[in-house]
C-alpha cells in the first residue's frame, strides 16, 4: 500500500461509511479495512490522516481505527504470522509521541491510549528513548503538552497498581523511578506555586488541576509496588500540600483533583512506614473533619449523575472504575486510617453518624442526605477487607452492622412506594451487597421479596442495584459449600422473581442491562426445575432480545449472560425432558442464521457452542438441519478467528460423536477438510490442544475404514511437528492420542504403523517419549487412556516379547507403576512460553467459555476398564498364561524393588497371580 493521495482519498470513504447507523453500508465497509489491515504502510496511512486531514470527524475516526488496529496487531504472537512489518513498527515508535502532544484532546487519548499498548509489550527493551523523550517535554512550559506527556505515563505505568510483585517488575519501575522520579517531583511543586499564582484565574486552574491529577495518579503507581526510598526524603511535603489542597473552599472541591489527592493520602496513610505522618490527634481530627466529611456528602453532581448518567455513576460505584468518585477515595482514606488507627477513628465517627441520622429524623424528606452520608461513613467504617466476589470478608467489630440493618437499612426498603427516595434505596440495597456475609441469613431472607419488588423501580440505578443484590444473595455459599438459599427457600417468589427481572429490561436506559441479565441466570441457576413451567415464554423473550442486540451487539457482558441464560433453559428443560430439544431449535435456529449469514463476530463462538449443547442432547442421530450446516464448518475464513477455534472444535466434536456414520457414509467427501483443520491446529502452539481434540474424536467415533487412507499422513505430521517443535503440552497431547489410538485399532496396529514411516521407530517412540515422559501427563482421564493403552502394549504386542524390543518391556511397565504412584512431573523447560488464548490481545479475538454450556468430561475407556491398576494386574496374568514363566522372571529380575511392591499388591486386589 502506497502512502499516496489516492490511497488516503479511498481510506477516507471508507472510514465515512464504519460511521453510518445502516448495517448493509457500515459492516462492508468495516470488513473491506479488516481486509486491507495487513498490508505495510496501512497504519502509516491512518497516522497521516488524522494528521493532515481537514475533517475533523475523519480525524477522530482514524485515531480510534489506529488505536483498535494496534490493540488487535501489535503483540507478536508465537507460531502465528507478524501481523505488523518491522518497517512500520519502526515508523510508528518514531513519529507517534510527537504525533500524540501535537493533536487535539480527543485524538492524544486515542494516541496515548495506543502508545500504552506498545510500551506494554515493547517497554523498555525495544522502546528504550520512549522515557526520555517523555521527560525532555515536561521543559516545554505548554501544559497541553505536558498533560499529554502524563496522560501517557499515566496509561503506561497504571499497570504497575495490578501486577504481582517480580524482579522484573521491580527492575521497571526502578529504571522508571530513576528517569522520572525527580522531574515529577519538581513538575509537581513548580505547579503548585503555579496555582498560588493563579489563583484567581479560573482557566489557568482548571489546566493546572488536571495536570495535578494526573502528577496524583502517576504518583500513586509508581508508589503503589511500595518501593519508598525514591520519594521518601519529600514524602512530608506531598501529604502537606495535598492536606493543604484538601482544605481549600468548596470551588477546588468540584473537581477530579479532590479524589486523586484523597487516594494519595489513602495510600500513604496505609504503609507502616509512614505511620508516624498521621499518629498526631490534631492531624488524624483535622483529616477526618475536614477531608473525609466534607467528601461523604452526596453533592449536586452526584445527584445530576444519579439521575442523568446512571450507567456511569453505577460503573464509578459498583465498579471502582479508574476515574474514582470522591466518595469512594473518601470510603478508601477511612479504611487506610482504620488500619493503624481504628479506635480512635471509630470514636471521631461514631458521633458524627448519630448527629447525621438525628438531622434526618428531624425532617427526612428535606435532610435525607444526612443520612445517605451517614450509611457511607458506617459502611466504609465497618468495612476492613473486601472482594468483588464476596462482598466484605473482615469487619470492624466496633460497629454493629446488625443492629444498624435492622434499624436504619430494613425501614427504607419496606416502604410501600418503590420510588421513594431513590438515593436511600440504592444506599439500602449496597449495604446488603456488602455486608452480606454479615447480617443474619433470616434478615437477608426478609429482603429478598423487597428486592424483587425494587426491580420494579423507576432510578435505573435502583433496579440495577435491585438485581445485582439479588444476584450476589443466589451465589453466596452455605456451611457445607452449597448455596446458602435453597430453590424451595426462593420458590414462593419465582413467578414474581422471573417476571419483574424481565419487566426490568423494558424498563427507560436498561434494555441491555448487563447487572440484569446476570441475576436473570442466576436465578435460572438457582431455581433449576422450578422454571420449566415458565421456559416456553422465558426464551421467546431471550430470542427476541437476541435478535435485537444481534443488530449491533455492544454490550458484552450482557450478551455473554444472556447466552449463559439461553444453555441454563435447554440444559434445565431437556434434562427433565430430552424430546424439549426441537423446541429449542424451533426458537433458536432462525436467529442462530442470520447471526451466520451476518457474520456478528462477536456471537458466533456463543452460537457455535449453543449448537453443540444441542446437538449433544440428541441421543441417537445427527437431525438434516445440522448436516446442512457440517460443510460450512470446515471454511477456513472461519478458523482464522482465534476466538471460533475453541467453539468450533466443540461443535465438530459433537458432530462426530453423534453422526459418525452419517458424516462417512453421507459427507465421506468432507474428511480431507476435517483433517486439514487438524493440521492447521497441531500447527500452532497456542492451538495444537484443540487440533489433539478433533483428532481424538476422529479416531473414537469415525468407522476404520473411513480414516484407513489417512492414518500414516496424520502420524507424519504429528512426528514432523515434534521434530521441529517439540513442546510439553504437545507432548502431552501426543501420549493421549498414541494411546487412545491403540486402544482403539490395536497394540500390533500401533507398532507396524511407527516401523512402517520408518524401521525401528515404534523402539525410538518408547524409549525417547513415552517412557521419560509419560509422567508428564494430567488429568484423571487422560492418566487413564495412557494407562489402557500402554497395558495394551505391554500384553497384547508380541512384537515386545519377541524382538530387540523386549528389552524396554520392563522399563515401560515401570514407567507405567510411575503414572499410577508418583506425582505428576509439572515441569516446564525454561524456553516454553505459551500464550493462552485468553491472553491473545483485542476483543474480536478472545474466546468466551460458556459456563453453563459445558461439555461434560468424556471417557473413552470408562465401559471397557474401571480399575486400570486391577486391569493391569488381569493383563499381566492373562499374558503369564500365554508364556508361562517369562513375565515372573522378567519383572523379578529387571523391576525395582518399590515398583514391584506397588505390582504384588495390585495382583493381590485383583486375586490373580503371574505364572
């Protein structure tokens, strides 16, 4: 791709059209710039436009297509083509910094969000003068330049709050801290004398506030790995100014400069070596009263917020996002206090809470936000550790959450009008989120019908509360690990529970309410067989909704529930009653092809496994609808997705366990394509377990005859990938699927086929991998497929009693005394890196494992052994039969000591003996 006017002119047309609301213009057009995304000079094609061209629409939208381009291309994964040549790689490193500080805000997010994405995986190695150029700008005095300088820094270090301690880490940030420690510091003292300066000056304030929020954030990254001796020796002068800044007027308190500064003081106040900062009575008042009070209150852009941007203010409250509410940093800084300081802490509280609630009482519909502060103050007072999953795990036993639930929570929820003072419910319905674990099981019991009721509630902020509460109560776990409510303690309220979660979705800004559709599954979860009276009208809604959000799916954790939902009512209903599948593929399937036939990349991996869950119910044979459907699998556009791979080979799975014989008899002609698929998988060394997969299911359920042709190219294969890239997990794979394979043609069949690619070679097979490695193995039945199909090799291959063989006979049955005694050998050589799927960057490429459409383990050998140890004990005796006399002397003379042991008392369970 030239970098010519031409090319830019066409580049532009097309980025008109990804922007049009009509599918038929907006997705080829979107499919044509996938098409055209591997070629050299594309991405420098996109810079040049959002530099020079004069719409500013088009500028904007090149920004956004570069940063999702480098989000998708830019990691180099292993086995798989450089989706990004060296040259532009070179170029974009080169020019995208300048690039960045020279554009307008808009486009130095999307920029400096794509620049976080390189230096993840180029940073500092292969993008060493990245730093440096960073910190050389922070002398340019522009601030636009050095808030894009720190917005970068800031995307760039952010990382370092998540990732777990290491050597290498540590090494980073070092080399971070050395280059940037000191001109931040310095930054962040000349602006703020700047804000002295400018005090007065609203403009210069607002520009100079967001770059201290951004020095705050920075701060708190590079800090939070707790490496103080770089910021130590000015640790004092940060707490004061930012203490100073905390106590200013209420003007300063309107900004993000406020949360970011409180979660400094939060930070420091947490670690035991600065304890003394804060050890002071008048410091810890003084930080109480006029930090933490003032910033509990519920403010007008809070309630602006509650009311006109509710999925934001759910995201900052439930979530935690990055962008952190006042509140929260406020709810943090009270928990930093109370890990050093807690009884004092309590007491400065506990009387501000009851003069709070006491003003309320006084007139609540005018002082209700005394007590909304008053709940935030005792919750964040109360809570000392907590996780996302379990709500509050320690508590502070100075508060009584009980009393206050039953005193000052209950009251509100049991108000007769669901629209009454939406904040104190929302209030209400969090404290139950989070001190469930706390509060009685018969008071939570008591609110789940007035949850069920707030589903009905006007504030999308209540009804999503409603349904996350609900949500959160379906999976909490009783003493014995069960769920702690029962379907019979929930069964008085499943009709009202069912329909006021679905009236939910109808409800103004929740049609793809994500919180939802989450309780909706976990109710079907919970509430199994219950539901089957109402599943005929629960999944024409579900079908509906998914064809609406298949137009233009958005929301992705609403549509990957929502798909959960869909597997509980087959799996729910077609356990009960099996013949219930067609009615589910009545509903279903009209959908399933149009997502197909549009190519909604985002759903075909749900389809896919959707349509195994299916297909699996059927007991007997593959129903024509499906058949028709078996050639288009083997497209190859299809598996070039990383995201399919894993659906797909489920759904060829499910096709060869139910229609083997259809497939070879009626689709002989599409086996090659199975096996190209294969190919293509053992490949790759991120996917060569999904190709193992679909060759083991061949070689299970296909008739011998069919797969005759084919057998030795696939084992040429397989010993051309060990010969050019030999892995743990291939080797793995390999040993179940060698095993597998003689199980099921033969000890003999297995041998002549190794000799047969090349003389000696089944000898070099088991003294070069199966003996060394078969430890390595995991997994119950995968153990026992290799235990099967070795004690197969070891009595029912004469070859091994009677050839040059014979002599690894011992060592093969003490390899397999090992598979069954010893622990499994979990090493992994250094220079194996393998990359998940999961981990795979970009959101079009990554897989989603459908919970509840999960296919149960498999075990080809569980109607021929159960034992596999008395197996080998019957096998063994059966062989003494043949040659008496042998099989004693040659485990007598070559076995070690414990191996034998562990072989006398299998033949002892077994009550047979070796003649």
């Amino acid at each position: 791709m030239e970098l010519s006017d031409a090319n830019l002119q066409t580049l532009t047309e097309y980025l008109k059209k990804t922007l049009d609301p009509d599918p038929a213009i907006r997705r080829p057009a979107e499919k044509f710039l996938e098409s055209v995304e591997g070629n050299q000079n594309y991405p420098l094609l996109l810079l040049t436009l959002l530099e020079k061209s004069q719409d500013n629409v088009i500028k904007v939208c090149a920004s956004v297509t570069f940063k999702n381009y480098i989000k998708r291309n830019w990691r180099v994964v292993e086995d798989e083509p450089n989706k990004i040549c060296e040259a532009d790689r070179i170029a974009i490193k080169a020019n995208i910094v300048h690039l960045m500080l020279s554009s307008p805000e808009q486009i130095q997010k999307q920029l400096s969000d794509a620049i976080s994405i390189i230096g993840r995986e180029d940073f500092p190695q292969k993008w060493p003068d990245l730093l440096t150029e960073m910190v050389n700008r922070f002398q340019s005095g522009d601030f636009h330049v050095i808030n894009g300088v720190l917005r970068t820094a800031h995307s760039l270090f952010k990382r370092y709050r998540h990732e777990f301690k290491s050597n290498e880490l540590w090494t980073e940030i070092k080399l971070v801290l050395d280059a940037f420690a000191l001109p931040l510091t310095n930054l962040f003292k000349a602006t703020i004398e700047l804000c002295s300066t400018h005090a007065n000056d609203a403009s210069a304030l607002r520009i100079l506030f967001s770059s201290l929020i951004l020095i705050s954030k920075l701060f708190y990254s590079l800090n939070f790995q707790d490496l103080p001796e770089f910021f130590e020796d000015n640790m004092e002068t940060w707490m004061n100014n930012f203490h100073t800044l905390l106590t200013l007027d209420n003007k300063l308190l309107q900004t993000d400069l406020v949360s970011n500064a409180i979660q400094f003081l939060a930070s420091v106040c947490e670690r035991p070596h600065y304890k003394n900062l804060f050890e002071d009575q008048n410091t810890l008042t003084s930080i109480c009263e006029k930090v933490i009070v003032p910033n509990m209150e519920f403010r007008a852009a809070d309630e602006e917020a509650f009311e006109d941007n509710s999925e934001e203010y759910i995201r900052r409250d439930l979530e935690g996002s990055d962008i952190d509410t006042r509140r929260r940093a406020a709810c943090d800084l009270v928990r930093g206090l109370c890990k050093f300081f807690e009884g004092p802490v309590t007491g400065i509280f506990s009387g501000y809470v009851n003069s709070m609630l006491q003003e309320y009482a006084k007139n609540p519909s005018v002082n209700w936000k005394h007590k909304d502060a008053a709940i935030y103050l005792v919750t964040s007072l109360a809570s000392k550790a907590q996780t996302q999953k379990h709500g509050i795990t320690q508590a502070n036993e100075l508060v009584n959450l009980t009393e206050f639930f039953v005193n000052h929570i209950l009251p509100d929820l049991k108000s007769n009008n669901v629209n009454e003072f939406p904040v104190l419910k929302a209030d209400g319905i969090k404290y139950i989120m989070i001190f469930r674990n706390q509060v009685p099981k018969e008071h939570l019991l008591v609110s789940i019908p007035l949850l069920i009721g707030h589903l009905q509630a006007e504030s999308i902020v209540v009804h999503t509360y409603a349904a996350h509460a609900l949500e959160r109560l379906f999976t909490m776990r009783g003493p014995n690990n069960t769920t702690l409510f029962t379907a019979a303690e929930i069964a008085p309220f499943v009709e009202i529970l069912l329909t006021n979660l679905f009236k939910a979705l109808t409800l103004p800004g929740s049609s793809e309410n994500e919180y939802i559709m989450k309780a909706i599954m976990r109710s079907f979860s919970l509430l199994q067989e219950a539901i089957i009276p109402y599943i005929p009208t629960l999944i024409t809604q579900l079908t509906q909704k998914l064809l609406a959000v298949s137009k233009n799916p958005s929301k992705p954790h609403f549509n990957h529930y929502m798909f959960e939902a869909i597997c509980l009512s087959i799996r729910i209903t077609c356990k009960a009653n099996p013949a219930a599948v067609v009615n589910f593929e009545e509903a279903l399937f009209l959908v399933f092809t149009e997502i197909l036939q549009n190519d909604v990349q985002e759903f075909i991996p749900y389809v896919f496994q959707v349509m195994s869950l299916l297909l699996e119910t059927h007991k007997n044979d593959i129903p024509s609808s499906y058949m028709a459907l078996f050639p288009h699998l083997l497209q190859p556009v299809l598996w070039e997705r990383t995201g399919n791979i894993p659906a797909l080979v489920r759904l060829l799975q499910a096709f060869l366990e139910r229609g083997s014989n259809t497939i070879a008899n009626a689709a002989a002609d599409k086996i090659p394509g199975l096996l190209g698929v294969f190919q293509k998988l053992i490949a790759s060394k991120a996917n060569d377990h999904q190709g193992f997969y679909l060759l083991n299911s061949i070689i299970e359920h296909m008739p011998p005859e069919s797969v005759d042709q084919y057998r030795k190219q696939i084992f040429i294969l397989l010993f051309q990938r060990l010969q050019n890239s030999k892995t743990t997990k291939f080797i793995k794979s390999f040993l179940v699927f060698i095993n597998l394979y003689c199980i099921k043609y033969g000890a003999l069949a297995l041998q002549e086929i190794f000799d047969g690619i090349q003389p000696k070679m089944f000898g070099m097979v088991l003294e070069k991998i199966i003996i060394p490695e078969i430890q390595k193995v995991s997994g119950n039945v995968e153990k026992k497929i290799c235990a099967v199909g070795i004690t197969k090799l070891l009595t029912e291959c004469p070859p091994m009693m009677d050839t040059e063989y014979t002599k690894l006979w011992t060592p093969l049955l003490q390899s397999l005394i090992g598979l069954f005694e010893l622990p499994e050998d979990d090493t992994i050589p250094d220079e194996e890196h393998f990359i998940d799927i999961e981990d795979t960057p970009g959101y079009q490429t990554a897989f989603s494992q459908l919970a509840f459409a999960g296919k149960k383990e498999h075990d080809p050998v569980g109607q021929m052994v159960n034992n596999p140890k008395i197996h080998l004990a019957q096998s063994l005796h059966k062989l003494s039969t043949a040659c008496p006399g042998r099989v004693p002397s040659m485990v007598s003379t070559s076995l070690n000591a414990e191996a034998l042991q562990y072989l006398q008392g299998y033949l002892q369970a077994a009550s047979v003996t070796l003649l």
